[in-house]
C-alpha cells in the first residue's frame, strides 16, 4: 500500500505509533503538535475532565511552525532543515535535579527518546538507515518552561514537567512511504 507522506504532522504521527508499540502501550506516549499555546490550551482542557485528566503525559510535543523546504522532483517530497520536538513528563514539584534524573528522566523520558530515534530510524518516510543518520541538537529540560538565557524561566504549564527537547536537522521526507 502507498501512503501519501505530505503531511509532517502525520509522518511525525506514525513515527509515534510506532513509539508506543516499543513503549508496550496502546495510548503513552501520548502525541501533540502545534503552537505551544495551542498545547497548553488542550492540556487545560483535558484537565476539567476526569476521563481525560490523567491522559496527558508521557507526551511527544511537535512545536509548530516548522519549514518545509521543496525537495524538486525526485524521490523526496520536502526537507524540514530544523524540527523542535519535546518529549515531556509530569513530576514532583519537589524533586531536585537529582530525583528528576531519578524519577523522570531515566526511566520514562531516555526509553521514549531512544525509541523515537529508533522509530524515526525504522521508518520508510525517512531518508535514514539508523540512528546515527539522524542529526540532531538534545536539550534536558528539568523544570520544562518557558526558555530563558541559561534553560528554562518558570513554567507556562499548570503542571509540573520534565522534559526532553529535540532539534532534528535536515529531515528529509519521502514522496511516498511503501507499507
């Protein structure tokens, strides 16, 4: 089957599948793109229902606006020379640096980052073989909020969060992804 690839945000979307599948779960990590105040609003939202409360995080963020830069003909639809995605957690606004890495980092955010590397590296929508085709900037973000000189100036969220910040470089998308 021929999928048509033109739509990052649903590229992206199937590379995050393929994340909760390695992550062994149906739902986590959950996925968002858009503006960040976009995200902040539909988190908001979820929190005034109790169904939907406690499905918010692990959460793969893609930061919108991004740049798609036309490939001309060929095998590829678009390149995207940079992408912000964060990977984010829930914490303890308690925790120090040391129980975040503890709590946060090593056991929810690290699996979930290797994973999207692998899914990005896995995935026929992009031009890739492994993990270490893929270019990137990673930021830990411990007490994720808005950015600042050094890290991050307090929180623009209602929650308390960790986070993983990724900057992808040269993306390239295939025109078509074979399934």
């Amino acid at each position: 089957m021929t999928i048509d690839s033109r739509y990052f945000v649903d590229v992206l979307g199937s590379v995050v599948d393929n994340v909760k599948l390695l992550y062994n779960s149906e739902e986590k990590p959950y996925y968002m793109y858009g503006h960040i105040l976009d995200i902040l609003k539909r988190l908001t939202i979820k929190d005034t229902d109790d169904s939907e409360k406690e499905k918010k995080y692990p959460l793969i963020i893609l930061i919108q606006d991004f740049e798609e830069q036309s490939a001309g003909r060929g095998v590829f639809e678009y390149t995207i020379p940079e992408v912000k995605i964060v990977i984010v957690t829930d914490t303890n606004q308690n925790y120090t640096s040391d129980l975040r890495y503890q709590y946060s980092f090593k056991p929810i955010l690290y699996p979930i980052w290797q994973y999207l590397l692998a899914s990005i590296a896995k995935s026929d929508y992009f031009d890739v073989t492994s993990i270490e085709d893929i270019e990137y900037s990673k930021f830990d973000r411990v007490f994720w909020g808005k950015e600042a000189v050094y890290g991050v100036d307090g929180s623009i969220f209602n929650d308390h969060l960790d986070a993983i910040e990724i900057r992808f470089k040269d993306l390239k998308i295939k025109k078509y992804n074979n399934c």
